[in-house]
C-alpha cells in the first residue's frame, strides 16, 4: 500500500470519526430541544388550563340565585342542608345543598312526581348508578350521591357542576382573544369526544346532547367536562345501528339529528336514533358555540335540509380551525357520519399535539376507548332495565 494510499485511508478515517461526533452532538443537541419542547409545552398547558380556571371562577359573580332556602333533607343515610334554589329546568328544580358531616356542597335535582316524566325519571337514576360502578380518572359521568321519593317527587343528589357549557362559552370564552378561543374549543371538543366515546362503548344513546346538558366541574388544579340530564337515554342492542322510539320522545330541536326527524312516504315523522345522532347533536353544539350561529336560518330550513333528497350537506366556515372535524360530525347520512372515537382518533396535527400536552400534563383524553363492562353493569344498562327499575324510595 503506497503512501498515497495510506494517506487517503487515514483522512477518511478522521472524516468519519468527525462525522460520528457530529451525529452524536447533534443527537444531544435533539434531545436537549426536544426536553426544551417538552418544557415548553407542559408550561403551554399549564397557563391554558390556569386561564380556563380564572375564567371559570370568574363565573361565579354570575352565579344564578333565584332564592334562598333553609330545610333539611335525607337522602340514602345522608343529611343534606338545602341552601339555595339556583335553576329551573324543562321538568324540574336545581338545588345547592351541603351535607352534613364533610360539609360537601352538592346539587340536588327535584323533580315531580307526574306520570308523564315518570319513565325518564327511572331512566336518570337507573342510568347513573349504573355507570357510576365504572371506575375510572375523571368520570365523564356527574357522579351519582343516591335519590328518595316522596308524595310530591324525587330528589337526586349529585356532584355540584360550576355552569353548563353554554353559560361558560357565551359569558366567558367568547370574549377572548381568537388565539385562546381556538384552544378552549379544541380542549372542549376533546373533553366532549371523550365523553361520547364512553357512550358509545356502552352502546348507550343519550338523546338531548347540547351546551345546557354538558357542564363543567372544577377540581383543585383542573376540570372535567361532564354530561348531565339521562332522562332521554336508550340502549341499543349491540348487532343493530339504531333504534325506533316513541312518537313522544323528548328531544331539542336542531340538535336532534336528521335521522330522527325524518318524514315517511306518508309524511310521518321517523323518530329513529342511531348510535351517531349525539355526534350530529355534538357538532351542532359545537358550530353553534364557535360560529355564534346555527347552521340553518330557521325550522323551515331544517326540515328542507332533514326531507329533501337534493339538499346540500352543511358548510363549515372555513375561519377558526374547526372545519375538518366539524364536517365528519354534521353529515346527513349516520352512515356516512364519523363517530366520536374516529373523529378524536382521526389524524390532526393541531389536535393531536394539544391532546398530548393535555395528556402529559393532566389526563388522558382516549382513556375512555379501553373501558371494560363487567356483566353485571351490561345487565343493568339493558334496555328494559333502564326503563322498568323503580327508583328507591
């Protein structure tokens, strides 16, 4: 071998070791930034989560009181103060009370005992203490303390929620700026997905999903998005996609899916519910909070939309960030339509990146795409279960 030769071998050799320690400080250089990234991202969330927190106890001056009350009720071994009448709803009453002994405060529901909301009345209660066996981080589910009938009603009590989402969106977030509207409304799409998706695994339909029937409750350092209001759930047998109900089912127009309000051959209305109606009520909700506005200029225009075979599918805005989810959710046809678990699954660089900030942070936003039934809550979430079971007295 020539010294040439030697030469050029040798040089070759320092090239390739300089390049090893290039990759090599580079690679720590990568790892530094990606811990950097990490950093930043975690303070990201923390200030986004403390801004929702600040807004959220802003609310409280808003805090509807419509009067003071002073009585004492017993509910499945608790004693509970009864403090204040803040809400009347479509079939009854919103109390805060405090129980006695860890002095928690609660919301009690009242609601009549009348035969007409009889049926939803034992589909609430049976519902909640079905679900509330499930254990898991931040149940999606208000939590379920017990309930008592009396000659006059029934009395539920329940975790106490800081405000629904459409008092949290229209007084507090709505006047933020563009930047931190887009965050809380991927955050609450997220949080609103996830709690679909336990719906969905449960092959459980809730009915009325809108901003009044989500809301929103505070924890020490962060808050869960829950749902509320089961009186309208149906089950659906697993091997079928919907289920034909009563021609009297309760139900909130606009949100009520295409599905549900579509007109026979003899112009009588379907009343059918598919196991993606609530996404449909979801997107909805969701178009209506971000865009400030309905998707359709009146109930003459749904009906065109829900009947005509030529009617166009609904167009999103394109300002916001929200038109490719919100597209999948708002189709006609259920068939067509994405499910909550594929539309939060569904590849999203924006999205994903503030699930995994939120995930690394505070806690999972697919949690609920594992969960296990055992056979005990799968037979009291049957269909006739949930409709036939009399609430304790």
């Amino acid at each position: 071998m020539g010294s040439g030769e030697s030469k050029t071998i040798q040089h070759l050799k320092m090239q390739q070791e300089m390049l090893i320690k290039q990759h090599q400080e580079l690679s720590q250089q990568m790892l530094e930034q990606q811990a950097e990234n990490r950093k930043q991202q975690e303070a990201f969330a923390e200030q986004i989560v403390k801004i929702f927190l600040i807004l959220l106890q802003s609310n409280s001056s808003d805090e509807r009181v419509i009067r003071e009350e002073k009585k004492t009720l017993e509910i499945e071994g608790v004693s509970y103060d009864i403090r204040q009448f803040v809400n009347r709803g479509g079939f009854g009453e919103i109390y805060k009370a405090q129980a006695r002994g860890n002095n928690k405060m609660v919301a009690i529901k009242f609601l009549p005992n009348t035969t007409g909301i009889q049926d939803q009345i034992e589909r609430e209660v049976n519902f909640l203490r079905a679900t509330q066996k499930i254990q898991m981080t931040n149940h999606p589910v208000i939590e379920y303390y017990g309930c008592k009938t009396t000659n006059e009603g029934i009395y539920i009590a329940m975790e106490l929620a800081h405000c629904d989402l459409y008092t949290f969106w229209i007084k507090r977030v709505s006047k933020a700026s563009d930047m931190d509207k887009f965050v809380f409304g991927a955050i609450i799409i997220m949080y609103v997905l996830r709690a679909l998706i336990f719906l969905e695994k449960l092959s459980i339909v809730h009915g009325d999903i809108k901003p009044q029937n989500l809301v929103i409750v505070e924890s020490e350092n962060y808050f869960c998005i829950k749902l509320i209001d089961f009186g309208t759930v149906e089950k659906l047998d697993t091997r079928r996609s919907q289920i034909t109900v009563g021609a009297d089912k309760a139900h909130t127009r606009f949100f009520a899916s295409p599905e549900f309000l579509k007109r026979d051959r003899d112009n009588r209305i379907s009343r059918r519910l598919h196991k993606k109606s609530d996404v449909w009520a979801a997107g909805i909700m969701f178009y209506y909070l971000l865009f400030d506005q309905m998707p359709f200029e009146d109930e003459f225009d749904y009906e065109n939309f829900v009947n005509s075979p030529t009617a166009k599918e609904i167009s999103v805005p394109e300002g916001g960030g929200y038109k490719a989810v919100l597209e999948i959710l708002l189709k006609k046809d259920p068939e067509q339509r994405a499910s909550a678990e594929t539309t939060l699954k569904k590849e999203n660089a924006i999205y994903s990146a503030i699930a995994e900030i939120l995930e690394a942070k505070f806690y999972k936003v697919d949690d609920v795409c594992n969960i296990t039934l055992s056979e005990e809550i799968r037979k009291e979430l049957n269909s006739k279960t949930l409709a036939k079971v009399k609430v304790a007295q």
